[in-house]
C-alpha cells in the first residue's frame, strides 16, 4: 500500500516574437523657385544749344576785359606803327629843306593828314551770335527675368527595428508530496491510543 502521493506541476511558459522592420521615411520634395523680374534702365540727354553772342556784344562796344585788352594791345602798336611811319615820313621831308621845303610846311602837311576824316556806312552788330548744338542721346540697358530652381532634396531617413522574443514563465514547476497512512509515533508509546502490548511480539 503506498502512504505517498506525490502531485507534480509542470512549468508552463508563454512566448511572444517581432519580427524585425526597417521603417523609412521619405520626406515630399522641395523646390524652391527665385525669380528676378526684368529691368529697364533708360539714360537720356537732351540736345544741348551753346550761344556766343561776345563778337557781336564787342561790335557794339559791349565789350568785355579780356577784349579791352586785346583790342588795345592790337590799337598799341598800331598807333606805335603809325608814329614811326610819320616820323619817318617827317625825317624824309626835313632830309629835301634845300629843294625848298620848310619846317612850318612840313608840321603843316603833318596837321593836315592828321585831321583826315574818313566816312563810312557799318551794320551792327558786325557779327552775328555762333550758335552750336550738342545732339541728344538715349541708352537704354535691358536685364531680361531670370528664374532659378532651388530644390531642396532631403535624404531618406531609415530606422531599423531588431526582432524581439519573449519568454514568459506564467506557472513555475513545483513537486507536492503527500503522506497517505498514519501518523507514526516514536516511540511508540506517544501514540494516543496506544494499549500495553502494542508493537511487542
């Protein structure tokens, strides 16, 4: 007869897996568009009128410091010329004084020439205004539009996931032992319904 009774829990386990991805992402494309609009510049000059009335102002006696000036230098040695013909012409006539002539004849036709009075007709101004003109210009500079492509490309972005498996223990193993018969004293006489002559032969 057996007095044991042995009970016996197996382990029980419970397994879970992931299989390993590789997640990407892949971002929209950008492009990115610069336009410069197109430019017209335009230079202009106008037609540039230059006037010079000095020759006819001097012909009226208007006349300005730097023509006073050349005009007395001009008057200068014209009267210095005059002088020294007119002494010379004096010295020519004193040089005949024994073909009759005399001083107070020679001073005489000096007087006479002198006082010589020439008439004349003149339009004024003598000269008329120099007019010269400077003709006008355009420029034009044309910069067509231009357009530029800025693609912005971003690269791929990857994560790799590992794999995964778990093992769960959801019941640990375990051994029952249990004592089927009776309780055994010892010594024997602590048993409680032990009688005198028990256990002897």
């Amino acid at each position: 007869m057996n007095v044991l009774k042995i009970t016996t829990t197996p382990i029980k386990l419970s397994m879970s897996s992931q299989k390993a991805r590789l997640e990407s992402h892949l971002p929209e494309p950008e492009v990115g568009i610069i336009r410069t609009p197109s430019r017209l510049d335009m230079k202009s000059e106008t037609i540039k009128v230059n006037m010079d009335t000095s020759a006819a102002r001097d012909s009226l006696g208007f006349k300005t410091a730097r023509s006073l000036n050349r005009d007395a230098a001009v008057f200068g040695k014209q009267a210095a010329a005059d002088a020294a013909g007119r002494y010379a012409q004096m010295g020519n006539q004193m040089m005949q004084i024994q073909k009759g002539v005399t001083i107070p004849g020679i001073v005489q036709n000096q007087m006479m020439a002198q006082t010589k009075v020439t008439t004349g007709f003149e339009f004024l101004p003598a000269a008329g205004p120099e007019i010269s003109w400077d003709p006008g210009s355009l420029s034009i500079d044309y910069t067509p539009s231009q357009i530029e492509f800025d693609p912005q490309t971003d690269r791929q972005e990857a994560v790799y996931v590992p794999g995964e498996l778990r093992i769960s223990v959801e019941q640990y193993p375990r051994v029952e032992i249990e004592y089927m018969g009776d309780p055994m004293y010892v010594p024997p006489s602590a048993a409680p319904d032990f009688e005198e002559g028990d256990g002897l032969s």
